[in-house]
C-alpha cells in the first residue's frame, strides 16, 4: 500500500469533524442506530462531485467504517462491515482511493487495473477481492479481511517484552510472503 505517510494535525482534526457530522446526520435521519441509510440518503446534503468522507462510523453504500488500517500514496486501507439482508454481516478491507487521485484518469486506470487482476489471483498466501466500484467520487476496492497481527505488532510486543522472535516464525511469514509473489509473478492473464 506504499509509504506511510502522516496526517497532519489540522487536517486530522477536520476530517474528524466532517466524519462525526456525517455520522450524526445520518444517525438523526436514521431515526434509528445500526440501520443503514439509502444511497439517495447519504447523498442528500452533498453538492454534485463532492466526494465522501470517510472515518470510523460512516457508511459507504453497503459498508460500515469500523477503523483506518493504513493509509499510503495511493490510497486509504479501511476495516469495514458488509452488511445485507436478513442481517447478514462479514468483516472485509475497504481499499479507498485517496480523492485529489481520483480526479487523474491515469490513477483511477491504475487503481481498477489493480483490482482487476488481484480478483483472478486465487491462493493462500493473497488476500481474495470481493467488490471493485465507485461511491460518491471515491472509487474503492473490497478485499478478504485475515484477522491476525501484523508482523510489526508482533516485533513491538517481542521489544516490549525484550524477547526475540523465534527464527523459524519469521522465515515461515517471509516463505510466505515470497510464495503468494511468485504465484502473483508468474500469473499470466488468460487470453494475454
């Protein structure tokens, strides 16, 4: 997902305030917590070629915004629920193209490129692509959530505790890496 980058505190505080306003609008026109707004309802208020905000709390079409994983050069890496009918609920990575890229034809050709051919990629080792669209003036990829820690997580715990990670743990996590890259690697689109 590229470098981390860090958000700046003044534009941290403004996305918080748009997010909690968004959510307090949608939760007063709700009537109700948990129930979801329509598509016309979340787009209610909003001016045409404005793009959405997202943060913990929000809805994006059928997702919830549970949390931000990651945000890169590219794009912001989202925890989020699926919900549908019958109140059935799945756990899933929403990967949202960062706005101002949103606006390049060469970007967004880059970002559905991306997702396109991660959908065809099938083994263990890489995360499975559910969804690929385009709410509100953000296009965002849906993408297999892997409960777990992160190796970094695991690194600070180990720090914490002034132990070292076992050397067979971490060749197993990098022989893993490497064989969902290689599969990537030697992938050939069918027909191209």
């Amino acid at each position: 997902y590229g470098r981390s980058r860090p958000i700046g505190s003044a534009s941290r505080s403004r996305w918080r305030t748009v997010a909690q306003r968004d959510h307090h609008e949608r939760t007063r026109k709700q009537g109700r917590k948990g129930k979801a707004p329509s598509d016309a309802e979340s787009r209610e208020g909003r001016s045409s070629g404005e793009v959405a905000q997202l943060g913990p709390g929000t809805h994006f079409g059928r997702y919830e915004i549970l949390s931000r994983l990651a945000t890169g050069g590219m794009a912001e890496v989202w925890l989020a629920k699926a919900s549908s009918v019958g109140g059935f609920e799945k756990r899933v990575v929403l990967k949202t193209m960062l706005p101002h890229l949103a606006e390049s034809p060469q970007f967004t050709k880059m970002f559905i490129s991306e997702a396109s051919l991660a959908a065809q990629l099938s083994h263990p080792n890489i995360v499975h692509i559910f969804d690929l669209g385009e709410i509100e003036g953000r296009y965002f990829i849906a993408m297999e959530y892997v409960a777990g820690r992160t190796l970094r997580q695991i690194r600070r715990r180990a720090d914490q505790r002034k132990e070292k990670i076992p050397h067979w743990f971490l060749l197993r996590a990098v022989i893993g890496a490497c064989e969902g890259l290689q599969f990537a690697h030697d992938f050939s689109v069918p027909g191209g």
